[in-house]
C-alpha cells in the first residue's frame, strides 16, 4: 500500500494531479479520431472522487472552440432537460489562473446556465494547447451540428495541428478525401460569402460550386443571384460550367456534356464517405472491404442475415 502511494504523490507528499487518462492517449494515438469514445473512457475511468461541483461563473470557453453560434432552440430543450433530470454527464476541464477552462461540454454548461443552475459536475485533467484544440475540434466534428464553414475551419485547424495530408486527415476522421477536399475549399471564399453561408442564406452545396470559380466578382454576382432569385445547385453548375468554358477556351462552340447527375453523385459520396458513380439508370457504391461494407449497410439500415 505504502509502495502504491509513493507512486501517486510528488516527493513532497503532495498528490500528483492525474494526467489525461488513457482514453485521451488513445485518441491521440489511434488511427482513427473518435470523440465519443474518448469522451466515455474519460468518465469510466473516472472514480466518482475525481467529479467535482464547479459554478459556472468559474468557466470559460476553450479558446479553440471552432463553434461561434450556438442553436438557441437546442439549448432550450436541452436545459429543460437539464431542468427535469440534471446533467446527464459531467464536462471535463482544465484549471487555468482564474478558474477553469471548458475542453468538452460548452452545450452542457450553457444550457444549465439557462436552466438556472450555479454549478455543474466536472472532471479536471491536465491538457496542453494542442490537446485542448483537438478534443474541442473532435467534439464539434462527431457530436454537433456545425456550419459548413465552421466546420471546414476544424478540418483546417486539425490538419495542421496534427501535420496530416488531406488524405490522412480524412483517413483519421473516417471522411471521403473528396469530402475534406470540398469543405477545405470553401475557406478560399470571400469573407461576406463565407458569412453568407454561416447565417444559412446560401447552402453548402451552393458554396461548393462557387469555390470552384476562380474570379471572386463572379462568386459574389452568383451568391447574390443565388440569394435573390433561389436558383438551385444544378442550375448554379450550369452556369459556373459555361462561364467556365468560356474563361478557358473562348473558341471552343461546344459546351462540355456533363453527367447530370454529378451532384448527386457529389452529395452521396459525402454522405457514404465512398465513391458513388450514377449512369445508365444505376447507382454505383464502392467499398474497400468487409468491415467498409458493413459500415455502408449499418448507414443505410439494412440487415443482413447470417
């Protein structure tokens, strides 16, 4: 026993503050990013000593936090939730000089606030800036319903806090490469455009087609014929696709046939997170292997008997 507590306490008797646990080291170690899991190992692992009362005028928000808007809707349900059953699950942070920093539970904290709480249950664990900035990233990418730009500025801070290739980042996030590729893009749009799609006045398929165009005057004409006259995503890529042809070979007098179902394509493949091919009246899915097959059925909802 003696050995035991010489092995949790500093030489000076004082207790050593426990790290981040091994949940945490796994995430950062894995091949795969799952917030979820992590999250669970975190609070498993846990003894119900180490959950402590913080209030909420203690807390901050993580300053890597990638979520600006918060539905004001989905906190209201989710603090008279909060009101009838208290939080189902405490927020993890880190102590700062003043107080303590949110790593994971911002919607929680905010809620309960709404719900007229002082305090809420948390687990403290050491975290360093990098750390801090992924599971805040990994929160929002695998649990919240982030905007398009919001969510492409996660991608970017995480590729580049993890020096990953598009292609490994969306190996790790379990994303289609054209998936990271497509959102990455939407960071090369103009400011107001960008706030455009952050307030839902121009939709992420839009701004996809627009990211492709390379003359920013023509963007901004687009967005405001997009906003004011609704035209749809097809008839954006018509347009974008003559002016295109156009840009680039100016004697050319025919108009490249395209697949009309390229935007279905697009959509699918983002969602699947594999490629899907549309023609002669079929539709297409790939699969690397077993375990990608059954990932693809268990989207779809279909059970296949043994």
């Amino acid at each position: 026993m003696k050995e035991m507590e010489n092995n949790n306490t500093t030489e000076s008797g004082i207790p050593k503050r426990r790290a981040l646990g091994r949940g945490l080291e796994e995430l950062f170690n894995s091949e795969v990013l799952d917030y979820n899991t992590v999250e669970e190992k975190i609070v498993s692992n846990s003894s119900k000593d180490e959950i402590t009362m913080v209030k909420i005028k203690d807390l901050r928000s993580n300053p890597y936090q990638p979520r600006k808007n918060f539905d004001q809707q989905a906190l209201e349900e989710l603090a008279s939730s909060i009101k009838e059953h208290g939080v189902f699950q405490p927020i993890i942070v880190k102590k700062s000089i003043k107080g303590y920093e949110i790593i994971a539970g911002e919607r929680r904290v905010k809620a309960s606030e709404l719900a007229g709480l002082e305090e809420v249950p948390a687990i403290i664990r050491d975290f360093n800036d990098t750390q801090m900035m992924e599971i805040a990233l990994l929160e929002n990418l695998q649990r919240e319903n982030l905007s398009a730009i919001e969510e492409a500025t996660a991608y970017k801070k995480l590729q580049e806090t993890l020096s990953l290739t598009q292609e490994e980042l969306a190996k790790r996030l379990g994303k289609s490469r054209s998936h990271i590729t497509n959102m990455l893009g939407l960071l090369t749009l103009p400011e107001d455009i960008q706030n455009e799609v952050n307030n839902k006045l121009i939709s992420m398929g839009h701004a996809r087609v627009l990211s492709k165009l390379e003359n920013i005057n023509q963007q901004e004409e687009l967005a405001k014929k997009i906003i004011e006259e609704g035209i749809s995503v097809r008839k954006l890529e018509e347009i974008s696709q003559e002016n295109d042809v156009v840009k680039t070979n100016p004697q050319k007098s025919k108009i490249k046939v395209q697949n009309e179902y390229s935007y279905l394509q697009e959509e699918l493949s983002e969602k699947l997170g594999t490629k899907v091919t549309i023609k002669k009246n079929k539709i297409e899915i790939s699969f690397v292997n077993e375990n990608d097959l059954n990932r693809l059925l268990e989207y779809m909802n279909i059970e296949v008997g043994k």
